[in-house]
C-alpha cells in the first residue's frame, strides 16, 4: 500500500491554504510551506534585500510560516541549514530567470477569466492538434500562439495539445526536461499570457490539455532531491533518469505533490485535462496506482467540466482506459503507435528499427480501424516479447490515431515531415483514412499545411551536458541502419545549435501556399464533424474487407438501414475489380452508391476521379486515393463542389 497523502489541513492549523506546499498569497500576506525532510532548518530569503523569515518544523518533515512583506512580484529562494547556497522554490510558480534563478511569487487570481459557460470536452468526437510553442510560431510565445487559433478553430480542431511547458534550462527545449513543474517556463511568456492563450481556446470552442511528465524530472536545475532525497528512486530503471517514488517509503509527500501538480494545472490555468507521458515509466506497486489518483484529481479539479486524460504507453496497455474497478487507470485515450507505424510502412516503404513487425497491408489498416491496437499480446520480434494486452471492447475513440508527432517525426535522419517522404495521393488517402476513421485523429502542427520546416530534436544545454545529449541522441537513432551508416551520422542535426531551434519553426505564410492541403484537412474534418454517419458512429458498426495487395474498403453502417457510407483506399496503382464477391460493396437497399468526397478533387491537388463503375459492372479505383461513399438517394445530384461529382455513379439493379 503507498503511503497516505496528508491532507493540506495539516499545514496549520491556523492556516487555510488552497496547496500543501509552495508560497501562497493569503490575507495580510503570503505563506509558506516546503517539504524538506533532509534539512533541520528552512529560512526563506526575499531577494534582493536578503530579508529571512525561518520556517517552523511540523515534526513530519514540512516546515511552514508566514512570511512579512513578501508581495505578487517578489522574488524568493529557501536556504536550508544556514547553507549559502539558496534554492527555488519546489512548488514555484514562475522562474524569471530560469531553473536556477529566485522564484516569483504569483497572484494566481488577478486574471480575469471569461470563460465562465465552457463546459470542456469529452474524448469522443474530438480532433486533437499537438503543438510546440516555442516553433508553432517565428516568435515562439503564448501570445503569438494565441493569434492563430481562429485559423486553427475554422480547419475543424477541437482540442489543443501543448507539449510540456513547465520550466527547464537554456534558451530552447523540447519541454520534456523541465524541473520546475508548476512553473511555465519563462521563455514563452509570463503565467498570464498562457492563461490568455487558454482563455482565447475557449472563446473559440477549443479545449486545451497540457503534456505533463510524471516519469523522470531533467538533470539540470533539478533541486528536489535538497530538499528531499526520497522524492525518487532507484528500484525501478528509467532511461531517462531517476525514477519517481511513488510507492516506497516516505512516498506519501511525493504522490501529494504530483497529485497537486495535476490539480493545479485545471485549477490555476482552467487547463481541460493533461496528456501523460511515458506512462510505463511511472512505476507504482501499490493501491491504488498513482495514475488512477491522477484521474480522479484532474476529474475532480474539473469542477463539473468534461476532462480529457491521454496517456502515452509504448507497450500499448490497453488497461490504462478501463475503469479502477477492471484494474485500470481510467484514462481517456492513448496514443496508437502501432497505427503510425503501419502507415509509415506503407507510405515509405521503410520497415527499420521499430518498424520492423509491420508491413503496411491493407489487413493491418482494417484491423487497426477495428480493433485499435495490432498488437494485442502477440510475439514482437524488434523487443523479443509480447507486446500489447486485449484491446477487445475499448471504445474507437480511447485510440488516438496519427501519422505525425513530435517524436516520431524527430525519429529521422533529417526531421522531415510525412509529405517529403511519400507521394502526395498516397499521403491524401492515408490522411483521408485517418481523419474518417473511428479513433480520436490527432494532426502535429504544420501537418494541416505541409510545412517546409522540419522538426528536430533540439534541446540547450551547459557545454558538458550538451556533448552527452548530442551523442545519446546519435546512438538512439542508430537502431536505424541507415541513420548509422557513418556519413549519415555525420550529418546529423546537433540538439544544441540554435539553427535546429529555428528550423524547426512553423511559416503560417505556407497555409496560403499550400491551400490544396488545408482544404484537404478542412473538408475532412468538415465531412467527420457534419455526416451523420461519420459524426456519430454506432458500436460495432464498422467493417472492413482487403480488396487487393494495396486496397481496402471499410463500410460504416449507419443506425438507419441503407444509410451506409463506404470509405475506399487504394495505396497502390489503379486497381479494376470485375468481380464483386465483397458484401461490404453491397449497395444500400433499393438505391445505389454516390460519391460524396474524394482525395483526388482538383481543390486538394488531385489528378480528378473517373466514374467508379465500367460499363462492363466492374468497379474501377484509382490508384494513391480514396473516396467515400454514400447513398445516392439521400443526396443531392447537383455537386456542391467540395468533393466532385455526388451523381450515383454505381447504380445497381434490384431484382
């Protein structure tokens, strides 16, 4: 069993604090409170006049007092056993000067939120659209950000997915360093222009969820362990670092202070939910597990709000979405890599590393669409074990599908976006396939537009960090044989330039220039979100049949008979099928096939669609393109011009 979490009533008596630890404004002034049971003595210093307040022990390691004259604004660290070194604070909520710098104290309500009415989104129905703010704009802050959600709202997003922004070293960074987690990070603004960013999400109807990581904290400017030894561990191994102790001996203070990090994040920034990271390696043995008590948290801090919760787990446990009571975690969603990878197959050709156990069929894009997961407990080759557990009976949309993030993209020699590596009908029908299908899509920024800008692994570190980041990187991307050919390796992006930083930054300029590919994203988002069938897909009403070597259907039944629609792919050439033994090309009951959307219209860049059907009954489906289906009879014959032609063009008799 891990230990209790002390509830925050136990701070003092006297006292009524809104978190267990960190510096709170409180009437007739701030309090502090800190966890440090390595340290006999705690005094908090008010820079830069160097003022001292010493804390009182609680006997149970907190240590606690009012603090005179400490205002929103001012700047503090803690001293322990009269040591010169000073430290941040552990529940900081700001760093103006990075990690190693005084914290700030922050009035978290003097923002004056608008979004009274929003009510949060639920997982189903939802498109996710993942983004760095440091690239997602040239001048990489929250307000720039912000300025672009309407062209984000109008494509058809409803969900934002910020990649982890609590503070961490240097001058750029992927976030997944960060070592101050209640402090967003400096370099994209202070604490309230996120929430401004935030704020405009919700104005616009777009939820927002943050990247969270509860795995490991970075190596620089990590000072927990000060305070506290026993916030990590090393019972379990983590490639990343010290693992965190969630169910070893004094782990009861640690859960609390992750638990609150959970809750702050939808409190303090009216966040919507949070996306875990490497979620296997948040190791708990007890009960209940600690992403079970972060699920309720978020839930709970939700106030009434929906919440998303989305976890990342490599090895696919399928237990992470089922409820406490089946042994899960109650998450929401997790992403499918075994989707992307089966793609990535199929569209370049490539099976290296951990691509290796996947082929890029047809059958492996129909049982993903069925069943999410490819790997359910079978034999993997690439790890030597089983992968996966039964998926069987998981909603469609706990499966987050994609063909692009930020890992997989940086997993490269160069950081080259999807569009460089493929044909462009192969990649409109695989995009068709994706944001049609019944997993919550996900897209990374510049996707929408086929951005030019690469996405690199870049992180700035000290000189001497800096040299061992750059060589791991280059040792992980050797699981690739052609990355570790010597003169690719050479040429590898080096995470600490400046000039990986930069490239990596989005040109919204190209939305324009790339006009085919937004209305492409645009019109299928469109068709998801206003089809009744796509929009609202029954339980078990999907199929699929192989048609040839590179050609699929899947059939989407709707809750009215006849009211079906068909989503046909073909990755490889023109295929002509002159014999129909296929029940799922049935067409609907006294009508016939019309074609609603199709991935080769002129509007997306598309080579146009001949008729469907010969003269001779056979069926003919152009090759690197897609096209949906429809019931003629439910549908205007006039073309409203957003996907060609909607006449029936396989009309069949009925006898």
């Amino acid at each position: 069993m891990s230990a209790a979490v002390p509830p925050v009533e136990q701070a003092q008596a006297t006292v009524k604090r809104r978190w267990p630890i960190g510096v709170e404004l409180l009437p007739g002034g701030a309090h502090a409170r800190v966890w440090a049971p390595k340290a006999t003595r705690v005094e908090l210093v008010v820079e830069p006049d160097g003022r001292t307040t010493g804390l009182d022990g609680e006997g149970n390691g907190y240590f606690s007092a009012a603090v005179p004259g400490l205002e929103a604004g001012g700047l503090y660290r803690f001293r322990l056993d009269g040591r010169e070194t000073l430290y941040p604070d552990p529940m900081s909520r700001f760093q103006p000067d990075g990690p190693h710098g005084p914290s700030q104290l922050v009035d978290p309500h003097r923002f004056a939120w608008t979004d009274q009415d929003w009510r949060g989104r639920a997982i189903a129905g939802q498109v996710i659209y993942e983004m760095h703010i440091g690239t997602f704009t040239p001048d990489g802050d929250w307000d720039a950000a912000r300025r672009e959600l309407p062209a984000l709202a109008e494509l058809g997003v409803t969900v934002l997915e910020v990649m982890p922004v609590s503070e961490f070293p240097g001058r750029f960074g992927w976030g997944y360093d960060g070592v101050n987690l209640f402090a967003p990070t400096r370099l994209y603004g202070d604490a309230d222009a996120m929430r401004r960013f935030v704020n405009e999400a919700h104005r616009l109807g777009l939820a927002v969820i943050l990247d969270v990581v509860y795995n490991h904290l970075g190596p620089d400017g990590n000072y927990l362990k000060c305070f506290a030894d026993d916030y990590f561990t090393d019972r379990y191994k983590n490639e990343w670092g010290e693992a965190i102790n969630f169910d070893g001996p004094k782990s009861g203070p640690v859960r609390e202070f992750f638990l609150s990090n959970a809750a702050f994040w939808i409190e303090e920034y009216h966040l919507d939910g949070l996306r875990l990271d490497a979620t296997q390696s948040i190791f708990d043995r007890g009960e209940p597990h600690i992403l079970t008590e972060i699920s309720r948290t978020v839930r709970k801090a939700g106030g009434g709000r929906a919440t998303i919760l989305v976890g990342e787990n490599e090895p696919q446990h399928a237990s992470m979405v089922k409820p406490a009571e089946e042994g899960g975690c109650r998450l929401c969603a997790i992403w499918n890599d075994d989707f992307h990878h089966s793609a990535m197959v199929a569209l370049t050709g490539r099976s290296e590393a951990y691509y290796t156990d996947y082929r890029g069929t047809p059958q492996e894009f129909v049982s993903a669409m069925k069943h999410g997961f490819l790997y359910q407990g079978q034999w993997y080759g690439w790890q030597g074990k089983r992968r996966g557990m039964p998926a069987f009976g998981l909603p469609r949309p706990a499966f987050v599908t994609f063909l692009q993030n930020h890992d997989q993209i940086a997993n490269s020699a160069r950081g080259l976006r999807l569009h460089a590596l493929t044909t462009p009908g192969r990649l409109r029908a695989m995009t068709a396939l994706t944001l049609l299908g019944p997993g919550t899509p996900m897209l990374f920024q510049g996707q929408e537009f086929a951005s030019s800008s690469p996405f690199l692994y870049f992180a700035d570190h000290k000189p001497e960090l800096a040299v061992l980041v750059e060589r791991g990187r280059a040792d992980f991307l050797a699981q690739f044989p052609s990355i570790a050919e010597p003169a690719m390796r050479a040429g590898l992006a080096r995470p600490q330039a400046e000039d990986s930083f930069i490239r990596s930054k989005l040109d919204h300029r190209e939305r324009h220039a790339n006009a085919g590919v937004w209305a492409l994203h645009r019109d299928l988002l469109r068709l998801r979100r206003q089809d009744p069938v796509f929009a609202a897909p029954r339980v078990g009403g999907l199929d699929g049949a192989v048609l040839g070597d590179e050609a699929f259907v899947l059939r989407v039944f709707g809750d009215e008979e006849g009211d079906d629609r068909l989503l046909l792919v073909n990755l490889g050439c023109d295929l002509t099928l002159r014999a129909l033994a296929e029940p799922l090309l049935a067409p609907p009951r006294d009508g016939a096939w019309s074609l609603l959307w199709s991935s080769e219209a002129p509007a997306y860049g598309g080579g146009g669609t001949a008729v469907v059907e010969q003269p001779d009954g056979a069926w003919r489906l152009p090759g690197h393109a897609a096209l949906v289906l429809g019931p003629a009879h439910d549908f205007p014959t006039k073309s409203d011009g957003a996907g060609g032609n909607t006449t029936p063009v396989i009309a069949v008799s009925q006898g």
